[in-house]
C-alpha cells in the first residue's frame, strides 16, 4: 500500500494533522513519537490493550503450576511428619505466588511483543531516525487517489516535510 | 486547533518540584546522556580497581574450593557467617531498585525519573551478587543445582518445606523480573542509541537489541500498559522476596530469630541499604557525567525523606525487638538481646544503630538533605551499618543459643574478608560495563517531564503569561 509521511516538529502540530485525518478518514494513520504523549492517544483513539489479559491467564497459569508442582512433589515422595499434612498448602502458596509473578509477568512481555509486533527485523515503511529523537511522523496509509488530499492536509498543518512512500 | 495548557515552571528552589528546568528540549536529553556513554581515564581506572578485587574475591574462591570450608571462620554452632550475612546484604541492596522503579512508578512519584534506571541496574547486580553466596556458603558448591526441582534419574525433588527451596524461587524470580522489567524499558533508549549511532557494527548490535523498535503510538500503547502491569507485580513480589529470606531466619527457634517481626523488619532494611546504595552510586554519577541538571537537588532532597521514613522503620523495628524480648518474658531471648548490645557484640550493635538509626536523623535538616557530599558520606555509613544489621542478626543467635556449653565466638578469616571484598569487585564491575554501553538515565521516560516543542501555547493564568516564552514552553 502506498502512503504519505508528514514529519512535524511541534506536538499541537501533529495533534491537529491526526484528528483532521480521521475525521476525514483518509487512511490508517501511524503515528511515530520520541515519547509517548497523551494529546497524541486522545486524537487517535486507539482500542484498549489486550496486553492486560495475557498478565492474567499467564499469572492464572503459573499459579496453578506453582502450588501443583510442590504438591504432586510431596505426595510422589512422600516425607511423613507425625499430624502433619504432606502436601501443606500454606508454604506452598510461597511458590504458587513466586511462579504466579514470573509466568504472568513473562507473559505481559510476550503480550507486548506480539500485539507491538517486535521484535521485528526491518524498520517500518516511513520511519526516520528523526522520531525517536524529538520530531513526530504522521504516516497516512491510503489509495492513490486520496494521496493528494492526505499531503494538502499534512501541510496545511505545519509539516515540515511530506513525502510519498511505498 | 489542539492548544496544550502548561504551568510556569519555577527554578530549582527547594520544593517538591521534580521537573528538569534546565533541559530545554528532547534533543537536548538525548545529547546530555548520549554523552555519558564515552569512556574516561577515571572510568578504566576504576573498572580495573574493581576487576582487581574481584581477582582476589576468586582467588580467595578457588583457595576455599582447594581447602575446604574450614578455610572460613566459622566456629561450630556459628556454621552461618560472613557468606550468610553478605548474601543478606547484596539482596537488600536490590530492593531499592524495584521500589523505585515500580513502587514508585505506580504512586506517581516523579522524582523517580532520572534516578530509576540506575536503581534497576543496581538491583540486577546485586541480585546476580547475592545469589552467589549461598553456592560458596555450600561445602560441595557444584553440586547447587540440587535446589532446583527439575526431573531426574533417581527421581528425587527438593524439599519443598524448606526455607532455602523457597529462596531458590524467590531470588531466582526476582532476578529474572528485574531483568525484564530492566530490559524491557532499556528497548526504547536502545532505538534511540541505534538511531544516533554512526560505528556500523555498534549500530547493528544496537538495532537487534531494540528488537525494531520504531516509536509508534501502538508500541507505545501496549509498552507502557505491560510496564504498568510489570511494576504492579513487581510490587508485591519486592515484599515477598525479603519476606522469604527473613523466613531462613524466623522458622528456626533461635533466640533473636524466631519472631514475626522478620518479615518487615527486613523488608524496611533492604530498601533503606539499597536507597543508601543508590546515593553512594548516582551521586557520583551525577557530578562526573554532569548530570546535575537531571538528577537535581530536589530530586535527591526527595529520596533523603525516604531514607529518613525508612531508617525510621527500621529504627522502630529494632526497638520493637527489644520490647518483644522483654514483654515475652523469655529468659533466653532477654540474655541475647543484652548480650547483643552490652555484652560480647556491643561493638557490632552499636555500629548497626549508630549507621542506621542515629546518622540518618540529620536527614531532618533540609540543608543537609540538599547537601549531596553529605548525603554521599551517609550512604556509606547505611552500608556499613546495614552490613552490620546483618551480623547483628546471624552471628549473635548463633553464638548465644539456649546452651550455655555453646557459647562461643565468631572472627572470620582472610578467605571471608577477601570474598566480600570480591563481590563488591563483582558488582561494580558489572555496573561500570553497563554505564559505558547504556543510558544511565532513562531517555525517553525522561523526554515524558520534559514539555514538548508546540506553536500554540496556552497558560493558565494572565498573570503567568508575561513571563512565559511560547516557543520553549518554559518561564523566563
């Protein structure tokens, strides 16, 4: 798909140029920022993210394997203590916890990696160095024909540099 | 039009203000700590020192291995010692940098910023430090990976009751999370030095680090909702951690160790001595790397109030101690704790209350709160002295138990001095190296307090107008 970049040196700038742009619904709209900015999520309006429900059913997990290891451990070899329980649960919840954090927290990171799409092993269509130093890039996505429109758009709000990618 | 409100900023005065008045713009805070990566005299000079003790640290190592760990001072029932006490210590020390780079993460303490990466690194390196020391502590060392349950040919599993199994699966949990939690917000500073890098090769390892990290708002998105879900666990797993190594302490029934005060007790003590490791760490930093106008005054003044809340906690723990020896009424738990401070150890306890809980109440002065010689030379006392808190724990126990026929003395040996010795060899070798290759300061958290470049800027006052410049956002 062929597309146009808007490279923007001041935030209200690119602020502007994204909420006109999906007003207009000219294309999907990329947006690159050196950090990120809440003007710039609220004129994107991007879905929640999924990430929190890996953190849960990742943590679920490990819970579940942390509390069954040491007790399936304890019944396989059993260590008798006269009125004690074989499995005890009560210090088994040290490693129902422990492996609760690490798979679940493990899994926000798988989380983040597939919904981020990294690690990926070229740089996007439209990236420029320039953005993770300090300038934003607004990169509209469209057909042929509404190139035109989407470059008017980005200059009429201060771009200081469009160009056409594909 | 999208017009973006600021408040006037303020100089650094004494405040509670932790933005960067003398950063005036992104590209400005990626020069400033872009440039800390270039390596000095005084930066070899000072990783060979550490280099050197961690030669003799190993070689002190390799002679016990030779020897066996009669080497070592210890003196039967005195079986735990400096290894024990140093393990304690490096664990403690990394707590800081979960605290401050989570706990505080999620109460919105802003003066966290600047000083966090360098707590997290900390953290990593002092765990890597202190999960050492219970494999010297064994007398077969290689065979450590015992604790582990993993399936075997004779079908045997660990002792899953035991404190020290559920050590392995704290500490080796909390490494691996504050690793993660480490890396994961290194990736967008990584892109940055790939980005500004020009050696080709650097730039190639550097890319493949930053996994493509290109900036976008949807990496942004999910990055910074993974990073708070990160630091939520990482809160309670920061408590947990000393909360189970103060557990290899209070299941046994040991004068002095056998009480529920443990847990907090120790978790206040680790991140007192880890924010006293931070001051002894960053304060140097911030003047060679000239940093001052990152990591400023007020931010330091703020991590003073929590050394002080801190060395609070722990000054009321250690004199709970004394009231639950006394209300308890047992006589064996009274002998130790007079023993512990006017008998045999009095030396030892005093150091410990002197360093942690009479020297930080000069942090009651702002004048020496903002004072970061001072604050420098404190730290070094709460190492000390929680070094110290850490003798005071095992060693007093383990000589004065129920016995009278034990009673005995402990007085470690060249091998124990050498391998701690070694260990801060170790640790700050490995935080130099990271000094050198990474930022220091988390770049882009830092660019989040830094107001962004806009062309239409609106204040809130009218008043306030007149001394704002538009184009900088920024007060005259």
């Amino acid at each position: 798909m062929r597309g146009v970049l808007g490279h923007f040196r001041e935030l209200d700038s690119a602020v502007d140029a994204i909420t006109e742009l999906k007003h207009a619904r000219l294309g999907d709209v990329t947006v690159f920022t050196p950090t990120p900015r809440h003007e710039l999520e609220h004129a994107v309006q991007p879905p929640k993210s999924p990430v929190r429900m890996y953190m849960l059913f990742g943590g679920l997990a490990g819970c579940v394997f942390g509390y069954w290891i040491p007790i399936w451990a304890s019944n396989y070899w059993p260590l008798v203590v006269g009125g004690k329980a074989i499995g005890s649960w009560i210090p088994y919840t040290i490693f129902g916890f422990e492996v609760f954090v690490l798979v679940g927290a493990l899994s926000t990171v798988a989380g983040l990696f597939i919904h981020a799409g990294v690690p990926r092993l070229t740089m996007m269509v439209g990236y420029d160095p320039r953005f993770s130093r300090g300038d934003y890039g607004v990169w509209v996505e469209c057909p042929p024909d509404r190139l035109g429109s989407a470059e008017a758009l980005l200059r009429k709000h201060g771009a200081v540099e469009v160009r056409g990618e594909r | 039009m999208a017009t973006i409100a600021y408040e006037p900023r303020r100089p650094n005065i004494s405040s509670a203000n932790v933005q960067l008045p003398a950063v005036r713009d992104y590209e400005q805070v990626d020069d400033d700590i872009i440039a800390t990566l270039r390596p000095t005299k005084a930066w070899f000079l000072m990783l060979m020192t550490a280099v050197a003790c961690l030669a003799l640290g190993l070689g002190a190592f390799l002679y016990q291995l030779h020897q066996g760990l009669g080497v070592a001072g210890y003196n039967p029932p005195v079986m735990w010692g400096v290894y024990i006490i140093t393990f304690v210590f490096w664990v403690g020390i990394g707590h800081a940098g979960t605290l401050i780079s989570a706990i505080l993460y999620l109460f919105r303490a802003g003066f966290r910023t600047t000083i966090y990466r360098c707590a997290e690194a900390m953290t990593v390196f002092a765990v890597m430090t202190a999960g050492l020391f219970p494999i010297i502590h064994l007398g077969r060392p290689w065979k450590f990976f015992w604790l582990i349950p993993y399936p075997n040919w004779r079908l045997l599993w660990p002792q899953f009751k035991s404190p020290l199994v559920w050590d392995v699966f704290a500490i080796s949990t909390y490494l691996t999370i504050s690793t993660t939690f480490l890396f994961v917000g290194l990736i967008p500073d990584i892109a940055v030095l790939r980005d500004r890098e020009t050696n080709p090769l650097r730039r190639r390892i550097l890319a493949f680090l930053s996994f493509g990290w290109r900036n976008t708002e949807r990496e942004w998105r999910h990055f910074a909702r993974a990073y708070l879900f990160l630091a939520a666990v990482s809160t309670p797993l920061v408590l947990s951690v000393h909360s189970v190594v103060s557990f290899d302490f209070a299941m046994a029934i040991t004068p002095g160790w056998h009480t529920t005060i443990f847990p907090p007790y120790f978790v206040a003590g680790a991140i007192f001595s880890g924010i006293g490791m931070v001051f002894t760490i960053i304060i140097p930093i911030r003047k060679w790397f000239r940093l001052q106008h990152y990591v400023t005054i007020n931010h330091l003044d703020a991590a003073a109030k929590l050394c002080l809340t801190t060395s609070m906690i722990v000054g009321c723990a250690y004199l709970v101690e004394f009231f639950i020896a006394w209300y308890g009424g047992v006589q064996a738990e009274q002998d130790y704790f007079w023993n512990r401070v006017f008998g045999q150890w009095w030396w030892a306890a005093w150091i410990m209350l002197t360093c942690n809980m009479i020297l930080p109440l000069t942090l009651f002065s702002q004048k020496l709160r903002r004072n970061p010689a001072w604050l420098w030379i404190l730290s070094i006392f709460i190492n000390i002295g929680m070094w110290f808190e850490r003798f005071v724990i095992v060693v007093p126990s383990l000589s004065h138990e129920f016995e009278p026929w034990q009673w005995t003395t402990y007085s470690p040996t060249w091998v124990d001095y050498s391998i701690l010795i070694g260990s801060f060899g170790w640790f700050f070798m490995w935080f130099l190296l990271f000094v050198r290759q990474l930022p220091v300061v988390a770049i882009s958290e830092t660019k989040e307090i830094v107001p962004p470049r806009v062309r239409h800027v609106h204040v809130h006052t009218p008043e306030d107008a007149e001394d704002f410049e538009p184009q900088t956002g920024r007060a005259h």
